[in-house]
C-alpha cells in the first residue's frame, strides 16, 4: 500500500509515498468517501512529499474530480490542501481542480504542510 490515512478529530490526513499509481490515489479516495466520518469533515490534507513517482495522468485526476464532485453535495464546506514540490504532480492537481470548479470545497496546493497549516488552521 503506498499510502497511510489518519483520522483527526475534524479532518483526515492522506499521505502517499514511493510510486504512486492511478489506482493508488482511486482506492484512498473510495475508502474516505465510503467512510461515514465523511460527511462531517471541515478538512482533508494529501501530501504527496514522499512521492517517487507519480503515474497518475490527467484523465485519472479527471476520474477523482468526478467523483468527488458527486460527492460535493454530501460535505459541502470541506477544505483540501494538496501538499506537493512537484511540478507534474501540481499539474495533474489542476486536471483535478476543473472538475471541482462548481463545487463549494475549498482547494489548494502547498510546498509544504507548514505553509498549508497557516493557511487551513488544523491539527496535526
């Protein structure tokens, strides 16, 4: 498994490492959505800092924006900071954006989790 979810008290922190593949990134999302904690999280953190690779492609972001676009009407005020250096990565998460662009959720995309905190306010 080359990711970790850890739950929070009103959030959840995914986090990925080694070579991360399409199916990778379907599986954490299936298992958060599926949870019936979802509904009730102000926040979710995906850090991607230990990544090696990442095989994912701008229609599997497409595949993740969809799916939680549906899922959009269920948590509405949800928060999601994306913790990446990686260029490719970065672009891939913007494949991703436009399938959430009509949607309530609160996205962004940080160097670090340092910066993200600031930003977003939650514990680790």
């Amino acid at each position: 498994m080359t990711f970790t979810i850890q739950w929070k008290d009103k959030g959840v922190f995914i986090t990925f490492r080694g070579i991360v593949k399409s199916q990778d990134l379907i599986d954490a999302n299936n298992y958060l959505l599926s949870n019936a904690d979802f509904d009730s999280l102000d926040y979710q953190v995906i850090d991607f800092s230990d990544v090696e690779d990442f095989k994912a492609t701008s229609y599997d972001m497409g595949i993740l924006g969809s799916m939680n676009s549906s899922q959009s009407l269920f948590n509405k005020k949800i928060k999601v900071a994306f913790i990446t250096s990686d260029d490719y990565i970065k672009e891939q998460i913007k494949e991703y954006n436009k399938y959430m662009i009509n949607t309530d959720w609160e996205i962004h995309t940080f160097n670090n989790l340092k910066e993200a905190k600031n930003r977003f306010k939650f514990d680790e």
